[in-house]
C-alpha cells in the first residue's frame, strides 16, 4: 500500500505504517486472550495451494509461536518509531518495514513447511535492502553478506525438507509439507528415517538455523551488519526480530530429528556455551555501542540453544522467555543508543560521560534496562536465564558441565554492559553539547518496554499459563521419540 | 491471613511503599527524608509487632508461612513468591528495621543540601525492602531476589556521586560501584548453580516447604551419602557440593578472602549507607545464608572446615589492614572485613548462635562507628584523612563520647556489647570444637582490633589539632539521636544472650536445635584474660600514637611503624596486595583478551578465513561454471545451484 502513494505523501505513508502495524497488534492482543491454554494449533487457517504435491497455504497459532508474533508485532510500531525522525527514504522505509514485519510473522505462524520456507527466505530481502539503502560505510558489502550467507544455510534447509517429505511420501503414500502430519508421523512410527539419514537432513535444518539464529561460529554477519546500518536502531530493531532461527530449532528441526537432536545435543550444547562466553568476553572490549549490543545478543541466544537443546520443559520455557526479552530488552537497548547517537552523532562510548547527570529520567530508565539485559532477578532476564539453565542441568545428554561454564556469562554480562554504562551515563557531564533529556514520547515507549520486563520478572505466569501446554506437549513428543 | 500474618506482610510492604512513593511521586529535600523515614519506622513497628505476636506462640509452632503468589511454575519447578517468619527472621529484621530507621534519621541532615536527595532516600528504602525480602523470603529463589536486590541497591548508593572523579582515598565512585556488583555476581553464580543443584536433587527450592516439613531441608539427610564425581577434581557429596556453592556466594557478599576487595572501595558511597549497608546488613547477608543453611553445613563438614579457614584468615587480614589504614572510613571498613570473618569462622565451628549474637552486636557498634565518624566528615567539611584530624575531643564532645563507646564495643573491652558476642566465638572455638590454631589466630586478630581502634582514637581525638584550616566543629541536628541510640546498643547490646541467660540461644533454638551449654568456670577465666589483653593492647596503642608517634604524624607522610616493618606495613595497607593481584593478573588481561578474542578469532580467523574464505573458494568454483555472472551474485546462483543438484541428485539415488 505504501509503495502505491506518493513519494512525497509522507504524513500519509507515516500513517498507514502506522495503522497497519497498530492494527495487527490489536488482532494479536485478541488472539492471546482468546488463546485457550492447550497444546496443539488454534486459530487454524487451511487453504489448498497446489494440491498435487500436497502444498497447502496453512497456518495456525498454538502457546509457542503466538509470542513470537506478540513479539514481532509489538517491535514493528518500535522500530517504526525509531526511524521516525529518518527524512531520506521514508516511503521504502516503512514500506519495507512492513514487508519484514509480514513475512517474519508468517513464518512463524506457517504450520506448512514450504510455506515456512518461502517466508524465511523472504524475510531476508526487506533486511538486505534496508541495510543496503540506509547503511553507512561498508553497507553493501554487509548487506550481500547478510545476505548470501544465511541463505546458503537454507538451501541446505531446502534439501532436508525435499528428503524428509520425500521419505514420508515413500513411506505413506501421502505427499504433504504439513509440519503437524509430519511430526505426528516420527511420532506415531509411520514414517521411520535411517540413522544416517536422520542426522544429514537434521544437520541441513541446524545450518540454516545456525546462521540464522545466530550462534558461534556462524556469527559474523551479525555485527557487520549492525555496524553498517544507520545510527537511529531501527533496522537493529527489525533485526532482531530475526529469531526465526531458534524458533525453526524447536518448531521443526527438534520434532522431525528426535533422535539426531538427542545425538547432537551435546556438540551443540558446547557451542552455545561458547556462544555465550566468547560474545560477552568480545562485548567488553566493544567501543561502538551497536556491535557491543549485538555480541550481547548473540551471547543471550547462547541461553535459548541452551534451553532448545536441553529438551526440556523448563529449557524450552526458558529458551521462549529469552528470545522475548531479547527482543524486549535488546530491543529498548538499541532504541536508548539510537537516542544517545541522534544527539551526538557517536555511537562510539568514549565520545559520552555524564548522561546521567543532564538526562536523569533518561539515565535511571536506561540503568534498569541494562539490569534486566544483566538479568537481575524481579526483571525479566533472570527468569529465561535461569529457566534455560535449569533445563540444560536436569536434561540427560546436557548436565551441569554445561551450566557450569554457562553461569560465568552472567557474571561477564555484568562486566561488559556496566563498563558500558558507567562510562557513557556516569562521571562528570561535558561542559558543552551535553545529552538533553529526549523527548516524552520517547521515554513513554521507553517506560512502556521496561513495564513489560517487570510484570515478566515478577509474574512470568503471564507467559508460562499460556505456552505451557504447548511446549509440555512439544517436549512429551521428543522424550517418546528419542527413548 | 490472621493478624500475625499481616504485621509480617506489611514489615517489607511499607519500605516498598516508600520507595514507589519517593521514586515516582514525592518531590522536595524534607519530603523524601520525611517518607523514607516514616517508612522504615513503620516496617520496625511492624516487625515490633510481629515479633511480640510470635513470642505468643508455643515454640513449634513458630514458623510462618505466607505463599503471595505462584512465582515460577515451569515443569519441575513450582516456586510461590512467599514469605516466611520465624525465630530467626525475627531477628533479622528487627536489626534490619531499627538499625535502618535510624541510620534513615541520620542521614536526613548528613545528606541535607545534596544534588539528588530523592533518589538517595528512595534507593535506601528499595534496599531496606530487598534486604527484608532475602531474610523473610521461604524458599531460595525468592532469597535470590534479595540477594541479587541488596547488590543492585549497593550498586546504586556506592554511585550516588557517580558524576564525581574521585572521592577520598582516591576512589572513583562509578568505578567501585561497577566492581561492588561484578565481584558479587561471582558469589551470586555460585548460589545460582546452588539453587539448580538443589532443584535437580530435591525438586524444590522452599526451605521448609508450606507444611513446615516438605522442603529441601527434610530431603537432605537421605542425599548427604549420594556422591558425584567431578572426574579428576575427585568426588563429592550432593550436600557438600550445594554447600561449596553457597560459600561462593557467601564469600562474595560477606566480603571474605579472596573476594573481599570491593568492601574497601564500596566506602566511596555516602557514610550512612556505609553504615547500613557495607556493615550493619547488607554483608552480613553471607552469614544469615550460612545460619538458614545450617542443616546442610552440618551436613557437610568438609564445606564447614572451610568456612572456619576461610573466615579465620579474614579476620587476620583485615585487621592487619585496618591496622595501617590512615583513612578514617577505610580503617572502620577493613575492620568490618574482619568482624565478618570472626561471624563466618563460628558458623564454620557450627556456633550457629554465636555467629547471629555477634552479627547483631556488631549491627549496632559498627552502625554507630559509621555514623560517628560519618559525623566528623560532616563537621570537617569531607576530610577523611586521620593525619589532618587530631584534637577532636575538645571540638566534638558527643561525637567522642559515642565514639568511645564503639570503640570499645569493637575492641571487645568488658562489659561492652562486643566482649559478649566475641567471647561467645572464642569460648566456643577454644573449649567446644577444641581448634586451638583458629581460636589463637582469632584471639591474636581481636587483639589487633582493639590496638586498631586505640591508634584511630589517639589519631583522631587526642592531642591538638594538626590542621588549623579544617574549623572543625559540631553540627548534628537530626543525627544526634540516632548516635546517642546506637550508643545505648553498644553499651547494653550483650543482654540478649548473657552467659548463664542464653535469651537469644533460646529464642533461636526452634530454628537451630543447639543445646545450651553450662559456663563454667574455665570459660570466666578465658574471658577476663581476653578482655585484659585487649584492653593492654588498645591501651598500648593509643599511648604510642598519642605520645611518642605523634611527631611523625603527617599529612601525606607514612605511618611510624612502617619505618620499622617497610614492605609488610605496606602489604598489610595495600590490603595484603589481593587487588593487586586481580588487577595484574585479571582484570588487565581480560581487557587484552577481549582485544585479541575479536581482531585475531572473530574478524581474521572466523569471519576472515572461514567465511570470506569459503565465500572465495565457491566464488571460484563458481567462475568455472559460468563467464556471465558476477561477484556476489554468482557465488548466490552457485550455491543455489548445488543446493538444487542435491535434491534431485536426493531424489533419484536416494529412492
């Protein structure tokens, strides 16, 4: 729609941005309180596509995926509202905005594996474009890089899907790429994979979501990319609305490949350690605020492999409450380096001391946010941390080695963000130029996200009443397939 | 809910109150003193209250229990946000309310004309109010809560002056609030992967349970004798392990050996919270962890032969450290490390009770000790420096007088509150767990205590003043009675659990299940030859530094004693060099590691060699394939090409 009015109608692109993604957020907030507290798919939407090879345009919401679209649709107002100040661009701007926000949400409500594809394929198109046409500095190179090689990992992803509804179509007779029949057939026993096979189709699906995700050594794009995008945070915002890696890890790689999963569980237990302890020790040497932010965030998906791998309930709550507040708080994060950047035209942590002093409203906000990005608890860091943990701990093929190198990066997260702010927020004030307090809308959307992370610090059941039938049913379904 | 569960839920509801009222609504100086003060007096009523309704009750019954609501319920994990009061949380926080209603008191004229009063009244109820919930808190995750809350508060009120360079001695205040928390959050990893362990062994993390007789601590027994091995680190006991873990923690937040150096920089905060959090509560956190967790320490004595190691060396350390000090705060902060290791060495010896009499006698000298001296920054204009001071008596005679007091409450002179507590932990170690060794190490570090405060006095309030320009005088204001109070505590503090009257060993006995000892005859003689060597030594002490020392006391110059002692007298202020250590050997290195982790593995190896290097390699393959296409796109096309080679290749072999 936006792409239909004139490039100099901006007011009006403004607002249908801004109606669209308002309205959607209203229809969410509807499905969630009409979401009835069982496992299994609701809101069921089904539409043949080509039936000869059992294509099918379906989607569904069940206690897992709704929060991620919650998610998605509450972060698109966010990073909209970021760029508001943004003169060149505008009209592909929001445009693209909405197009990420679109393909990002049905990829998470797919339940047809192709129609999954195709929508984590496209989310990359918007973000490419976005890094490329509003970037700074070495922004195409980023921009191919991003991507190019998230989508080498999904080819791989694209062969595992032809194998595995191949096998299924060999072994039953019945050509389909739902994911619900799929699963059900590993469940039930009607479709059985070769041992080998099992753990070369897993491992396509595990490339893709790898890079995706991002976790160590597929990593790299991921800071480049946020180095070369603008200052304001709004693209980071979009980008890390990228958590359809971790969530395709549990929605599809786990229920297809339980037993390879189960297998590899501990190779990539070590490589979500290394996640989170490499990022935090790179983060504490960061100047440049953003790619500090997103070392962070990398090391906070540690967390989520942790608790996706550990196979069990509270890992996989926890892994869910982690990929929200990364969201969340990495989210107001960038939001906060945005404003600070606006204002100075750094993002370089050096260039500031004092905030605190000239924006106290601005600092304290900050200060609690940087507190639930730490993971203190009563905010809601804490609760998906130490849920993650807790799984990895109770889950046979992880145990407490795990956790154990796991506990430091608590201790490193710590170390790095409050470098971070003591240097930016505290000692003296510059005499001149100092950073004014910004603006009441943006402390209001500020003190908005930091109400959402203390109702999840102190009243989790927020999330847990909802996803838990889902998740308890997701990881029953793996336990009796893998013994 | 019956009315006893009520005064119990409103103890830490009004200082939460206070903060949300000074924090998001109440502008003005007096206002926020006025609220924050009122609050925390109304928690101490509360908690008044509460402990007069629990003395009604007959002693079995004396544990309550008050679920809120369903905090974490998640799989395994079924944690309520509930509270939990009995003999021993009683006392915590009537120490907790009284000591914090005056030290709120006092601090309304100390901090009177600050640039931010709001937030420093409204940190100082949030930390009243983390600090009741991690003793009132009936399981550990909620415990957790407050745990981590006290940290954040101290984070908060070591950085009240965050905007300053450098506050005396040379601290910067952002930079020790940054490594209060960070050195904590070491302790506070180990009391996370005890809470994991507790709950993969036991599967919950309540205390009791809601019955009294379904938590973890009815579980332990049956798994003290399960051994997990930690491969070449040998084998250990499920209870020793959870054990292990906590002293982590407890060596963090109760500042002990080796991770007691943030407590020295953590005096970079205003002194009133000096007082209230860096010695009267906050710390002794570690020591209340130990006494709750009883049950499991006695469980594991290899864990407890620690404690008892770990805090004796404490106590030594700091007090040769106090004993060098010429800043006044720092003085009174290395001798808080100290009294904290004598605590932490008796829970180790299993004086469960000891450890709690002397953390409450030591809550109410070192509060007035703080307080005291932070009067004398006050009328001194923020000089700290003891070799600027000398001659206060004269200009300050209340402030003398209390401090007198705390000093010789500290020093452990008879029959001041000090000597009963600190003679309870040195009868203990010498006749009941019969070391010999920690009682010697403990006794010779009691004597450097009172020949520590014998120097400070003479230093402080002897002799004339050695610098006319300080105008010293005395202004109290509402700092008056808060010092004149502490000073009756330390004066009568011993009576809750005098020799042959035990008040406090049986208040506690429901929670701790000590048997009450005879005194006998030997234990007298112990205790006046103790407090007659203290008072030689501190004595001793204030001759030396008020007579023949006195010449050689200089700002700028260095202690008599070093002449004699050099290096040692130097290692001993440096704090026996541990900060010294972690800065060469940590804290630097780390900063490199970070450097070279980012250019050398993530920019030239991983994405460098790996990624480039891939993308290179397939580039090239790529220009074999076809002349047309170029750059990135082409590496695009090749590797869609090989995706879609190995479907069909799939299909047509792999059927």
């Amino acid at each position: 729609m936006i792409s239909l009015t004139a490039a100099s109608a901006r007011s009006l692109q403004r607002t249908i941005a801004w109606i669209v993604s308002i309205a959607n957020a209203a229809l969410v907030v509807y499905a969630l309180t009409a979401m009835q507290p069982l496992g299994g798919y609701q809101f069921v939407e089904s539409v043949e596509w080509l039936s000869d090879i059992g294509l099918k345009y379906a989607v569904g919401l069940d206690g897992i995926n709704v929060w991620m679209v919650v998610l998605a649709t509450l972060l698109t107002p966010l990073a909209l509202f970021a760029a508001r100040n943004e003169s060149t661009h505008q009209k592909s701007f929001h445009a693209l905005i909405l197009v990420l926000s679109a393909s990002l949400i049905g990829a998470f409500v797919a339940t047809d594996l192709l129609l999954f594809y195709v929508f984590f394929e496209l989310t990359l198109v918007p973000t490419a474009v976005l890094i490329a046409t509003h970037g700074s500095g070495d922004a195409k190179a980023a921009a191919i890089k991003f991507f190019v090689y998230p989508f080498i990992g999904s080819v791989f992803m694209l062969a595992s899907i032809a194998g595995l509804v191949i096998n299924h179509y060999q072994q039953t007779g019945l050509m389909t790429f739902d994911s619900v029949i799929l699963s059900g057939a590993v469940l039930n026993g009607t479709l059985v994979l070769d041992q080998n096979l099992e753990r070369a189709l897993f491992a396509g699906f595990f490339l893709a979501f790898a890079i995706k995700t991002p976790i160590w050594p597929f990593h790299t794009w991921m800071p480049q990319a946020q180095a070369s995008t603008p200052s304001n945070g709004s693209v980071d915002i979009a980008g890390i609305l990228l958590k359809i890696g971790a969530y395709g890890m549990l929605r599809f790689a786990l229920p297809f490949f339980p037993h390879a999963a189960v297998w590899a569980a501990p190779a990539i237990g070590v490589l979500a350690v290394i996640s989170i302890l490499y990022s935090a020790v790179i983060a504490f040497g960061q100047k440049d605020m953003k790619v500090l932010l997103s070392y962070a965030t990398i090391s906070h998906l540690g967390f989520v492999m942790l608790g996706i791998y550990s196979q069990t309930v509270e890992g996989v709550t926890g892994a869910l409450i982690t990929m929200i507040n990364s969201g969340l708080t990495t989210g107001a994060l960038f939001l906060i380096v945005g404003i600070l950047a606006a204002q100075r035209g750094s993002r370089n942590r050096d260039d500031f001391s004092g905030v605190w002093l000239t924006a106290p409203t601005f600092g304290t906000l900050t200060l609690i946010t940087v507190f639930a990005s730490i993971g203190v608890p009563g905010l809601n860091g804490f609760v998906g941390e130490f849920l993650s943990m807790q799984g990895a701990w109770l889950a046979p093929q992880l145990g407490y080695s795990y956790v154990v190198f796991a506990v430091i990066g608590i201790v490193l997260s710590a170390a790095y963000l409050l470098r971070m702010y003591r240097g930016v927020f505290m000692g003296a004030a510059p005499e001149e130029n100092a950073i004014h307090e910004p603006s009441t809308g943006e402390l209001a959307v500020l003190g908005l996200l930091i109400v959402a992370m203390i109702v999840i610090g102190l009243y989790p059941n927020i999330i847990t009443s909802i996803s838990n039938a889902s998740v308890t049913d997701l990881v029953n379904s793996l336990n009796a397939n893998s013994q | 809910m019956t009315q006893l569960s009520w005064f119990i839920a409103l103890i830490p509801a009004i200082p939460l109150l206070g903060f949300l009222l000074n924090a998001l609504f109440v502008k003005g100086e007096k206002a926020n003193g006025l609220i924050a003060s009122v609050a925390v007096a109304g928690a101490f009523g509360a908690a008044i209250a509460a402990v007069l309704g629990l003395n009604g009750l007959d002693e079995a019954s004396r544990q309550i229990s008050i679920p809120l609501w369903q905090w974490l319920a998640v799989g395994k994990l079924d944690v309520a946000f509930g509270l939990y009061y009995d003999p021993l949380t009683a006392v915590m926080t009537l120490l907790i309310t009284g000591v914090g209603t005056l030290i709120h008191i006092f601090s309304v004229t100390y901090m009177h004309g600050d640039a931010r009063p709001r937030r420093y009244f409204a940190y100082l109820n949030l930390f009243v109010f983390s600090m009741l919930m991690l003793v009132m808190s009936d399981n550990l995750l909620v415990l957790f809560l407050g745990w981590e809350g006290v940290g954040l508060c101290s984070f908060l009120l070591i950085g009240h002056w965050f905007e300053r360079k450098s506050v005396q001695p040379g601290i910067v205040p952002s930079e020790a609030a940054a490594k209060a928390f960070v050195v904590n959050r070491i302790g506070d990893a180990g009391l996370l992967l005890a809470m994991m362990l507790i709950l993969s062994r036991f599967g919950t993390l309540s205390f009791y349970g809601p019955d009294g007789n379904s938590g973890f601590f009815s579980k332990l027994s049956e798994a003290s004798f399960t051994m997990v091995n930690l491969g070449s680190l040998g084998t250990v006991s499920v209870v020793s392990g959870i054990a292990f873990l906590m002293i982590l923690a407890v060596v963090g937040k109760s500042a002990q050996l080796p991770l007691f150096v943030w407590l020295p920089d953590a005096m970079a905060g205003p002194t009133p919270v000096s007082a209230l959090i860096h010695a009267a509560t906050m710390v002794t956190a570690g020591v209340y962890l130990v006494v709750r967790n009883h049950m499991l320490f006695d469980l594991a004595p290899d864990a407890a032969t620690w404690l008892t190691i770990i805090g004796t060396m404490t106590a030594l350390i700091g007090a040769t450290a106090a004993l060098t000090q010429f800043d006044i705060k720092r003085v009174l902060a290395y001798s808080t490390i100290s009294q904290l290791g004598f605590m932490i060495a008796a829970t180790g010896m299993g004086a469960y009770t000891a450890a709690m009499y002397h953390l409450l006698t030591h809550g109410l000298f070192k509060a007035l000790l703080f307080l005291a001296a932070g009067a004398i920054i006050h009328g001194l204009h923020d000089v700290q420096d003891m070799r600027r001071m000398g001659g206060l008596a004269k200009s300050m005679p209340t402030i003398y007088r209390v401090y007198l007091v705390g000093a010789f409450a500290l020093a452990g002179i008879f029959p001041f509150a000090g000597f009963w507590s600190k003679d309870e932990i040195l009868v203990h170690g010498w006749f009941n767990a019969q070391s010999i060794t920690t009682t010697v190490v403990l006794l010779f570090s009691s004597l450097l205590t009172a020949f520590y405060m014998g120097r400070q006095i003479a230093l402080t309030f002897a002799g004339e003043a050695r610098d006319n320009e300080l105008h010293a005088h005395e202004h109290l204001g509402t700092m008056k009675w808060p010092l004149i109070l502490l000073a009756i505590g330390a004066v009568v503090g011993g009576l809750i659990n005098l020799p042959g009257l035990y008040t406090l060993h049986d208040w506690l006995r429901p929670v701790l299940h000590e048997p009450t000892e005879l005194y006998t005859v030997g234990m007298g003689v112990f205790a006046t030859i103790t407090t007659l060597l203290a008072a030689g030594s501190g004595y001793l002490a204030y001759r030396i530094y008020s007579g023949p020392a006195l010449a050689s006391i200089k700002s700028g110059a260095e202690d008599p004693a070093h002449y004699y002692l050099g290096d040692i007298w130097k290692g001993f202020e440096l704090g026996w060099g541990v900060d010294f250590v972690y800065q060469r050997f940590f804290v630097r290195p780390y900063r490199a590691l970070s450097e070279y982790v980012y250019e050398v593995f993530d920019v030239q190896a991983i994405d460098g060699i790996l990624v480039e290097g891939s993308a290179r390699s397939v580039g090239a393959l790529a220009r074999l394939k076809s002349q047309a296409q170029n750059g990135s796109v082409r590496t695009y096309a090749f590797v869609f090409l090989i995706g879609v080679v190995l479907v069909v290749g799939y299909m047509v072999f792999g059927a």
